[in-house]
C-alpha cells in the first residue's frame, strides 16, 4: 500500500556552507491534528500553511473517506462541518504512524466501524498501546499481534473517561483527547510526561474547555469558535538546516516563522548547550503556539550530556543532534530514546550506521547513544547511505554531507513525508553567496 508504489531515485548531497533565508514547510504534528479537529467543527474552519508531505495527505485522505469535507487548495485549507460514518475501504495510512493512531482515537469517539493498514514500515511499528488505552474508552480494537492492520467495530459504549498513561506519548493522549472531542464526553488525563501539547493548544485556541500543565490534561464538552488557524514551520524539518549551518564554516542562515513550542525545543537547547551559535528574534503566537525566527552561524561544538527529559522534546531530531555530534569536541551522550528503535526505521541503528561514512565512533544501547566527535571527519566513505525509507535519514545524510563531504543517499522521494521540496531548498540555500 501507500509509498510501495513510489518509484525510487538517488540524490547526492555536497559539501559546503549554507546562507540566506529558509522557509520550512508547516508543522506536521500540527497539520494532521488541525485537519482531524477541523473535522469535528459545526462551522467551517480555515487552515493556513498545512504540511505538504505524504504523511498529511494520508490523514486528509482517510478523513474524506470516513465523510470529513475537505477544499484544500495548496497548502490551504477549508474544512466544513460533516459527520463521519462508517467506511468499507481500508484506511491507507501509508508511512504515518499520526494518521493510524489518531484517527484509532477519532474513530472510537465517533462510533465508527473501520480497518486501518499501512505500509511495510508502518506495519513493524505499535498500535496495541494506543489500542488498549481506547478499548478502556469502551471501543472495540482488534489488531495483527499489536501492529497494523487493525479493525474498529465502534464504540458501544463509553466506558472509562479517566486515564492514567500507561506508555507516555503525545500520540496516545491525543488518541484519547480525541476521542473524547468526536464522543462529546469528558475526558480526564495523568501521567503525562511534558509531551507535545500542539492538540491541547488547537483545542485551547478554537475556544475549547481544556486544562493542561504537561503531566495532566481534563478536557470537557464544549462549542468550538471557528477561528482561522495558520500553521507555524516545522522545528523538526527546520532542525536539519540548523545543524549543517553550524557544523559547516561560513555557514549565516535565518529560518522564518518556525513554531518554538517548549515540548519541542530540545534540540535548540542542547545545541546550545553544546555552543551553538543559535538566536530567536521576533517571538510572537500563532493560535497558541509560539513563532520565532531563528538565526543560525557557524562554530565550534563541545560533546555535552542529554538526558532523557531533554530527549523526549528533541525526539524527532536526535537525527540531525547526532550529526552534530560527531562534529563536536569531546563526547556527547544521548539518553533515553529507546523508541528511535520503533520509529519509520531503527533510527539508533540508522544512526550508527549513517556516522560511521565518516568514521565516527557510536556507542548505541537500547536507551540511547555515546558518541566521540571527530576533530578531522574524515570524507564519508561509503558511496550510498541507504534511508531505509525515513525521511529524518535522509535530511541528517544532508546535514552530515555539509559539514564532511558529497553523500548520495538511494531514495530522494523519501523526503516527501514531511518536506517534499527538501533537495531543492537545501540546494538553493548551498548556492546562495551573500549574508541574510
């Protein structure tokens, strides 16, 4: 299903420092939950600066298929009001884990019968998690020993409304907050772990009854206000670009309007830790959720210490934090990140193998990586980095290849997730020979 059917084609990455001003794509996390709450509203809902990726297209696409009316025109979109029904079709959720196991949620709220699958990638990743947490609901799940392909017989009746998380994640406390936005029924969360909040903060923004301090969320029934919602770019797409300027000498860029939500700045603030050379300006909010542009030079880095918490807000990027490790003085120890091993690939094993093209020593374990900077990385060796089908690999092979030499990585097309556009706007920033 899904991007089996991409046709494959290499692309080769070069060396050399990147300048001027960058615009990333909006956020993807963002994207996918303005789409599934738009879907909820009872008037119509402009959203602005959606995520152009294949990941959003898969939620877009199995929303119209459950009954959401969906104009989208560009990176723009109008939602208007529907009510969702049951479905003969199997949901493609094709690369996205987002898509399956919100709409997992979306679904048990709405009482609605369907059958999700996806791809070969995402079948190897969990579903019995966010499964079990909504069965409590009362909805009826039944999935292929925990993984995709799963059924939704619907929700019976609503059964438990308070949840203690048993696996923290942003996915499954969304699942549930949605399922309870879809069931109009209260719905009371702990043991939440300071996970993305970008659901808690739509809801907040549309006029939602929702409270939220990073370990709790109490969400109750109320009239949502449509509002137009603009999109913030997304940091994790944003932090690629962020780590080549500053491992590459004669590296000045400024990305715009990048969304610095606290549940995801860790990479900003262990790259500082590490002296990056990073400065946000012209902070402001965008429907909740806080904007800066950020400005990036070259410099030196020095190993440091990140622990789990910061981990957990840098998850998607321990990609890009890795490579900018190996540039750096010293050892840089990366903790608690052992569900990189469940993500679009193993990305610890992807890592390891991805550093070791300039031969930077990795020490991986199921929790985390150690890792001993190059004070001369060395040009990458292996002619073909292989992606195994994950995007955030094939943006770190960018990232590494600025600051070491040309990488070729086998699959281009696997950008397309989240950043379709990706070669092109890393090639043009590569070229550009003035200061922003």
């Amino acid at each position: 299903m899904g991007v089996l059917n991409r046709l494959f084609a290499s692309f080769r990455f070069e060396p050399g420092p990147l300048r001027g001003e960058i615009t990333v794509p909006g956020d993807k996390s963002i994207s996918h939950r303005a789409l599934i709450i738009g879907a909820a509203m009872s008037q119509p809902l402009p959203v602005h600066n959606l995520n152009p990726g294949l990941d959003v297209q898969a939620t877009q696409n199995a929303l119209r298929a459950l009954g959401a009316q969906i104009e989208r025109d560009g990176t723009s979109a109008t939602l208007h009001p529907a009510r969702l029904h049951d479905v003969d079709v199997t949901l493609d959720c094709e690369n996205s884990a987002s898509t399956a196991r919100l709409l997992l949620g979306v679904c048990a709220g709405a009482n609605v019968r369907a059958r999700f699958d996806g791809d070969e990638s995402l079948r190897r990743r969990p579903m019995e998690p966010v499964a079990a947490q909504l069965r409590a609901f009362g909805a009826k799940i039944e999935t292929q020993e925990g993984h995709l392909p799963a059924t939704i017989a619907g929700t019976p009746q609503v059964q438990t409304r308070r949840f203690i998380l048993l696996t923290p994640s942003a996915q499954i406390k969304s699942a549930l907050i949605l399922a309870g936005l879809y069931a109009r029924t209260p719905i009371d969360i702990s043991n939440d772990v300071r996970s993305r909040d970008h659901t808690e903060r739509l809801l907040q923004a549309l006029g939602a009854d929702i409270r939220f301090d990073g370990t709790s969320v109490q969400y109750a029934p109320s009239s949502l206000v449509a509002v137009p919602l603009r999109v913030p770019g997304d940091l994790s797409s944003a932090a690629f670009f962020i780590v080549a300027a500053s491992i590459s000498p004669g590296s000045s860029i400024m990305l715009r309007d990048v969304g610095v939500n606290p549940t995801r700045t860790g990479l900003l603030e262990a790259l500082q830790q590490m002296g990056a050379r990073i400065f946000l300006s012209n902070r402001r909010e965008w429907n909740n959720e806080p904007v800066a542009d950020i400005a990036v030079e070259a410099g030196t880095l020095r190993g440091a210490n990140v622990g789990a918490d910061l981990a957990l807000r840098a998850i998607d990027e321990i990609p890009a934090l890795a490579v900018a490790a190996a540039f750096a003085q010293g050892t840089t120890r990366i903790s608690g990140i052992r569900q990189l091993r469940d993500k679009e690939s193993d990305r610890i094993a992807a890592i390891e193998r991805l550093l070791a093209t300039i031969g930077a020593s990795v020490e991986p374990s199921n929790q985390g990586l150690e890792i001993a900077g190059l004070l001369q990385p060395r040009a990458p060796a292996q002619p073909v980095v292989e992606t195994l089908g994950d995007h955030r690999i094939a943006m770190a092979a960018a990232a590494l290849a600025a600051g070491s030499g040309a990488i070729e990585i086998d699959d281009a097309g696997v950008a397309d997730a989240s950043f379709p556009d990706f070669a092109k706007v890393w090639s043009a920033a590569q070229r550009q020979k003035t200061q922003p």
